[in-house]
C-alpha cells in the first residue's frame, strides 16, 4: 500500500522591498559601431574599455567661434567597433538569462540614435545572431530535458500562471491539434529559412545549478508602445484595419488620418507588477519556436523610410521571455499541484526607437508626430531617471513621473526592486551626429548613477533534492545488468554434448571428462587469483585502515588544537563583547547627552532667533518712529518757517507804513515850516483823490536779524535792531481867540488858526488810517463864539 501524501510546506510570503536593504548601481554600457564609410570624419574615440572621449567637430567649431571641447564619459564597459556578439551576450546579457533561470526577472535596454546599431545589437543580422537568439539558445540548453508537457502550464489574464496535470494536458493537446492555431509554433515545422542564419549559434553557452527537481515552461510575449499606445503584434486579427473616420453626415471623411488599431491597457496585479492586459503569450519549446514567434511579430513593427536611416524604427519593441518553474512532487513523476509553489520570472528585451531631431529627418505629417512622441516618451524616461537619482542622493522624496509614458509606467516595477536592470548605449562615430551622441551621453550618465535594489531569491520549497533522479533509479528494472555469477559462468569453456547414442561411443565421456577438468583447472586457477587478491585487497584495507587511523589521530590532534584555539577566541570575543556592551553603554549615554546638548542648542538657537527677531522688530519701530520723527520736524520747520516768514512780511508791512507815517509827518512839518499860508486851503475831494494813483515811497529794509531752532524742531527769529516809533501829543494848545484873529484880505476866515494846532492836529493823525497813504487830514472849521 501507497504512503499518505503530506502536504508540502509552503513558502512564507516574501515581503516587497524587505529581502534586503542592498542595492546595485544601473548597469550602464557602450558599443560604438564602425564608421560607414572609412573617409568620414569620426567624433568618438574609444580611450579605455571603460572611457569613451567626444570631441567637436570642425563644422561645430567654426559655428561656436573656433571652440574646441573633449569631454570623457565612463560606463561600466566600453565595446569598440570590433566586438562580436558573442563577447557583448557574455558580459551583458549571460548574467541576466542566469538571473531568469533562478526566478529573478532582468530588464535590458537598447538606447541610441537613430541608425546606431540597436536593432542589430539586439537582433542580430544572417550570420551574427543578436543577444536575442542567444538567450533563448542559452535558456533551452540549460533547461531542455526539464521542460514540462505542453499546457501543463496556463497563461490567464491576471499576470500568473494556472497549473494542471498531464492527464488534462494531454486531452488540451488533442484537442489543440484537431483545431490547428496558427498562434502556436510547431516544433516539426522546418526552419523559415529568412532567419535561419541568425539563430544559428556556433558557441554552446548552458546556465549553471539549475533545479534539476523542478519542470519549467517558456511562454513569450511581443508589444511595441507606438504614439503612446500598447499593441499586441501576436494578434491575429488585422493589425491596421482601414476604417475611415465619419463626419456627423455618416460620410467618410476625405483626409487620410485614418482610426489607429486597439491599443492594449496597462494593469496592475496584486502584487503590484504592471503587465499589459489581455497580452497574447505563446508556449514555446526550443529556440526556433520561439523565434519564429518574434519573426512573425517583427514583420508587423512598424518601421519608415527616413533621412537618416532607411529602416527606421519608429515604435519601441519589448520582446518578453517568461519562465514558469515548479517543483516536482514527492516522489519525482508529477509536477506538484500548488498553484503557491509556481515561480514566475520574466526578461523584458526592449529595443527603444532611436532619438532624432526633426530638422535633420526632414520629417513630415506622420513622420513628425511619430519623431514627436519618441522623442517625448524619451524625455519622460531622462526625467525618470533624475527625479530618481535625485532622490537618492539628497534623500528627497519626489514623486517619479512613471505615468506620463507608457514605456516608463511599463517598467517602473524594475526601478523599484524588482529585477535588474541594464542598458546598452549604442552610438555612432560619425561626426553628424556629435549633437546627438552628446545628449545620449549624458542621459547614461545620469542612469548609472541611479541604484535599483537586488531581487528576492527563489524560496525553497522543502522538498527532499535529488527526488528525480533518485526515483527513476529505484523504479528501473532490477535485471538490466548482469550479475557477477552470470559473467563468471560465460567465461568458462563451454560443456561439449552429453548425448550416448550408441552403447560403443567411446568419445563423448572423454570429451566431457576432459572439458569437466579443463573446467575444474580453470576454477581451482581462478581460485587461487581470487585468494592472491583477496590477500592484497585485505593487506591495502589494513594499510587503508592504518591511514585512516593515522588520519583520525592526525585529525583529532588537530582538532584539539583548534578547540584551545577557538575557546580562546570564545574567551576574546566575550572580553570584546563586554567591552562593547561597555562602549555601547557609553556611546548610549553621549547619545542622551547628545541629544539634550541638542535640545538645550535648539531651544537657543530659537531663543536666539526670537531675540532677533524682536530686535530685528525694534530697530524696524525705531526706524519708522525716526522716518515719522523726521517728517514731523520737516514739516513742523516748514511751517514755522511759512509762519515766520509771514511774520517777518507782516511786520515789515508795518515798519514799513510806521516809516511812511513818519516821512509824512516829516514832510507836512518840513512844508507848513518852510511854505507860509497865504491862501485858504481849498478841501480836497476824497472822490478825485482816490482816482489818483500815489506810490508809496520805498522805505529801506529792516536790518536782518539771527534765526535759532527750537525744541520742538521749529525755528526762531531774533531782530538785531528795533525802531521804537513813539507818538506824543502837545501839552498846551495856543489857540488864538476867535476875536482876536485878524481878517484875511480876501474877507473870510482860515480854518487852520496857528501852526502849532496845524502840527498838532498833523501829528495826530494815525498810522494805516482808513485814509490811506498820501491823504492829508484836515480839522474842521471851529465856529466863533457868538
């Protein structure tokens, strides 16, 4: 009776990003491809095998005024313009299908410009197979006799993999050949002979330790990302179908933009891993199979006549390798029936269209919009590339723009730890395209410098190794060789006939005799062969026995030694271990006072900085009390000024008139003193005399006197001189008697009596009086005393 099967332990869930904190810088090379033409004048020379030199051009020097610039850049390794296939795969690409085998995923990259050589480094052309047919070479050498019956494996639309067993694989099998599909390869099928060439491989190239307990299954994949869209270039169904756009008038338009074929949508699994949805994948079996499914995908990329180049590639191709693995079941005939235990690694070979720049394509409607979104989807994965750099050098944490590119939201996964990553930056020598090369350059430069955490290793799944092998040998038929009896009793001679025929045959017993004793002698030889061997086979066991012994002792010696040697180590390392725990107490201790010496320095820094800031608030109130001060005095000295000013005026206004009066009184005196009367005085008119224009005479100025600022920031004015102009009356009056006057000849009588009430009554008169200037006051008439 069959043994119970026990249920083989599950692989503990492996976290994301938490394997290891070990990262790996960008693998970043270089292939420069050879010159067209051995006359055209090269700008890149390969220094070192790992520096390239750029210098300009002589056509760029005469353009930026004679400049002559050498610039190095260092990649990881340098390919010069004779390096074959087969030493660039063993470098670049034989680590990554290692990778693959052990369930780690890879990402290679061909990034150049336009007519560099990527396609044909990743391709390859008749005769010199690229790093594409030789990693499915190196893929199915290493794990041809371990690969798993058709459909026992199952792709499904959740980026994973279901399984099945044989019995259910077998009758997918039948019923897949009845209804033949021309998706699937068939590996009786003769080699298409147009690429036959290139996967004809010389050198023989195997993986290292693979499981030889697990069954594997390749499925391949094949998209380009063409204006920003994802198509399946597996589809059977047209590619391009020609379906005009409609007007509203359900008339076809009559320009010739026609409706792009269905474009596949990014997904994301739960494990967080992009994947195209309803992506075609295709089981493979040997290398022909499977590029025979990139061949017929290859003819449906879409490709242009340029300037530059006459097959220009004008989408990005990502060819995608799956390998599913798992383990064989307890007793090595069946794959195990988990579908937890299946392991799933991918490598992704992306061939990116070349950079180029639209005037030197002399690119055109379509053409330009193709060149337009290449360029961009470029761009974006250059952004990717600083943004994360960035990041990682100054510990920043900006958010990576994987979304604006499809190419870039594809694999961000890669960037993030899930696989390597490396990049071939292919460039051509001539010196067209100095410009060009100048900014590939400095892309790579950028990328190596970005690090990408190592993948997690393939968990082990607990069964006993060697089962497959193991089982085979104890399940093989047990009378396959001969036994050791058997060959023995085929060397002896054999026995003639024992037949007696005849009662006077006198020959067949001696012929039987002697063959029994030839027999006999025979043994009795062998006898003794054996014994003398069996004598040396026991002498070189005791001789073994006595090496084995001398070994032991040897050995235990040895192991003594050893032992005193590691228990004084044990003895070293405690010592060490409670010296640091010592040092670990100590160093905690200044990491405390560390900490508060920190805290006390934070507290004064901010205390510090308040205080500034209130000075820094202080000086700002005092600057503006001072610039409010200062517009106070400036406009308090401005009107005390105005003010003093009119002042000043006023007052000379007033000496002035003061003097007028004087020079008057002056002038009357001075005229009634020298000019007698001798008529009477007729009486003015005020009405003519104020149409009568009189200038006042110009008094001198007043003398000028000491200005002096105050306190309240005015100014003062101190006059040097002042002119006290006083005004007396007289003391008596004569007036003479009305009677006593005499008569005047003319018969009538003055109205001005004697000079002294003349002057009086001029003397009297005041100053800036209603009159005015120039006026002359005249008394009135006395009336005589009846």
């Amino acid at each position: 009776m069959k043994p119970a099967r026990t249920k083989t332990p599950r692989k503990p869930p492996v976290k994301k990003g938490s394997q290891t904190s070990l990262k790996d810088p960008v693998g970043v090379y270089c292939r420069v491809r050879p010159l067209s033409l051995p006359e055209q004048e090269c700008c890149i020379e390969v220094i070192n095998n790992t520096t390239v030199q750029l210098h300009t051009p002589e056509g760029f020097r005469l353009n930026r005024n004679g400049d002559y610039k050498e610039t190095q850049y260092s990649f990881k390794q340098v390919f010069g313009t004779h390096t074959t296939q087969k030493e660039l795969f063993d470098v670049v690409a034989n680590p990554l299908v290692d990778d693959l085998i052990h369930g780690k995923n890879g990402l290679l990259f061909t990034y150049g410009v336009t007519g560099s050589g990527k396609t044909h480094t990743m391709t390859g052309s008749p005769g010199e197979g690229g790093l594409l047919p030789r990693c499915l070479h190196m893929l199915f050498n290493s794990i041809g006799s371990f690969q798993a019956k058709r459909y026992v494996f199952k792709s499904n639309d959740r980026n994973s993999m279901d399984i099945q067993c044989e019995v259910d694989a077998l009758l997918e099998r039948q019923k897949r050949e009845a209804t033949p599909n021309p998706k699937t390869p068939s590996s009786k099928r003769q080699v298409d002979p147009e690429f036959a060439d290139m996967i004809n491989v010389q050198e023989f190239c195997k993986a290292e330790e693979v499981d030889e307990d697990s069954v594997y299954g390749v499925f391949v994949s094949y998209i380009e990302i063409y204006n920003n869209y994802i198509y399946d270039l597996l589809e059977e169904v047209p590619f391009d179908p020609i379906k005009p756009k409609w007007n509203s008038c359900s008339t076809p338009m009559r320009n010739t933009d026609f409706v792009p074929p269905q474009s596949k949508l990014l997904r994301e699994d739960k494990n967080h891993n992009m994947y195209v949805a309803g992506c075609t994948e295709v089981e493979v079996k040997s290398t022909e199979e499977a590029f025979e499914v990139f061949w017929r995908g290859q003819k449906k990329r879409r490709i242009a006549n340029t300037h530059l180049n006459h097959e220009s590639s004008r989408s990005h191709s990502v060819f995608n390798i799956k390998l599913v693995q798992a383990p064989l079941d307890a007793d090595g005939d069946n794959v195990l029936q988990e579908k937890e235990q299946i392991t799933i690694s991918q490598l992704s070979l992306v061939d990116l269209a070349g950079s180029e720049r639209t005037n030197r394509t002399k690119a055109e409607g379509n053409r330009l919009r193709e060149a337009g979104n290449i360029n961009q989807s470029l761009m974006t994965l250059r952004t990717c590339m600083e943004v994360l750099r960035e990041n990682q050098t100054y510990g920043t944490n900006k958010m990576v723009p994987y979304r604006d590119s499809k190419l870039t939201h594809l694999f961000k996964n890669y960037f993030d730890g899930e696989g390597k990553v490396r990049l071939i930056v292919c460039v051509n020598p001539k010196a067209e395209d100095y410009e060009e090369s100048l900014q590939v350059m400095r892309f790579a430069e950028v990328t190596q410098e970005v690090e990408v955490a190592r993948p997690t290793d393939k968990a082990i799944c607990g069964l006993t190794p060697g089962r497959r092998y193991r089982n085979q040998a104890r399940a093989g038929p047990v009378g396959d060789e001969p036994l050791v009896s058997e060959v023995v009793l085929q060397s002896f001679p054999p026995l003639p006939s024992c037949e007696l025929l005849d009662v006077n045959d006198e020959q067949t017993l001696p012929r039987l005799i002697e063959a029994l004793e030839r027999r006999h002698h025979l043994r009795q030889m062998m006898i003794e062969e054996f014994n003398k061997q069996a004598i040396t086979f026991k002498a070189l066991l005791q001789e073994f026995d006595n090496a084995v012994l001398n070994k032991e002792n040897y050995i235990q010696g040895k192991l003594n030694e050893k032992e005193k040697v590691i228990s004084g180590q044990k003895m070293e390392i405690e010592r060490l271990e409670k010296k640091n725990k010592t040092l670990e107490y100590k160093v905690e201790i200044l990491e405390k006072t560390t900490t508060i010496y920190e805290e006390d320095k934070r507290n004064l820094q901010q205390e510090l900085e308040t205080q500034n800031q209130k000075l820094q608030r202080q000086f700002s109130d005092k600057r503006r009390l001072e610039a409010r001060l200062q517009g106070m005095v400036t406009e308090t000295t401005m009107k005390w000024e105005k003010e003093c000013e009119r002042r000043v005026a006023a007052k000379q206004l007033e000496m002035q008139n003061k003097l007028w009066v004087k020079d008057e009184k002056l002038k009357q005196l001075k005229a009634i003193v020298t000019e007698p009367k001798t008529e009477k005085p007729e009486r003015p008119s005020r009405e003519r005399d104020r149409e009568k224009v009189t200038q006042r005479p110009v008094s001198p100025s007043p003398a000028p006197g000491d200005v002096y600022k105050t306190r309240g920031g005015g100014q003062s004015v101190q006059f040097t001189e002042i002119e006290t102009l006083k005004q007396e009356s007289p003391t008596s009056r004569k007036r003479r008697s009305s009677t006593a006057a005499p008569a005047q000849p003319d018969g009538t009588e003055s109205e001005w009596t004697d000079v002294e009430t003349r002057c009086s009554v001029a003397v009297e008169m005041k100053a800036g009086s209603q009159l005015g200037p120039g006026y002359q006051h005249h008394a009135q008439p006395k009336r005589k005393k009846p």
